[in-house]
C-alpha cells in the first residue's frame, strides 16, 4: 500500500510502497488511545520503515541529517 507522510525534519512530502493493510494504518492512527505501540501494530516491518510511518523520514534523509551532524560535532 503507498503510504504519504512529511518529514518532520524537512517537511518533505515522501510516499513508501510498504506492506501494511488500511486496518493497520487505522490502528495506527489510533494507538494513542489504544495504547499500542507501532512495533505491535507493524511487527514484519524493518525499523526505518516504521520510522517513516511514524515521523514521514526516510531512511535517506535520516542517514544524510545524521552523518553530517556527526561530522559537525
């Protein structure tokens, strides 16, 4: 399923072709009050993938602001 988020570190429009189902995305959308956590809801995921569910970043973008903050400090 192709799944939209923004980066909430550019603020970058991005969609992922993962494998999640719309009861997932629903139950996701709702895991604050369900108290579930995105690793329950999207266990067969790779952490990079929930991450981008989670925060719209990609694993490039991540790699790119990461790398380059380590090389600053």
């Amino acid at each position: 399923m192709l799944v939209t988020r923004i980066s909430k570190l550019s603020g970058k429009e991005t969609t992922m072709d993962l494998d999640v189902t719309e009861e997932q995305l629903i139950r996701f959308d709702n895991r604050i009050k369900n108290g579930e956590y995105v690793q329950t809801i999207f266990p067969h995921l790779r952490g990079e993938q929930r991450e981008f569910i989670l925060t719209g970043i990609t694993p490039a973008e991540w790699d790119e602001t990461f790398s380059k903050q380590e090389i600053e400090d």
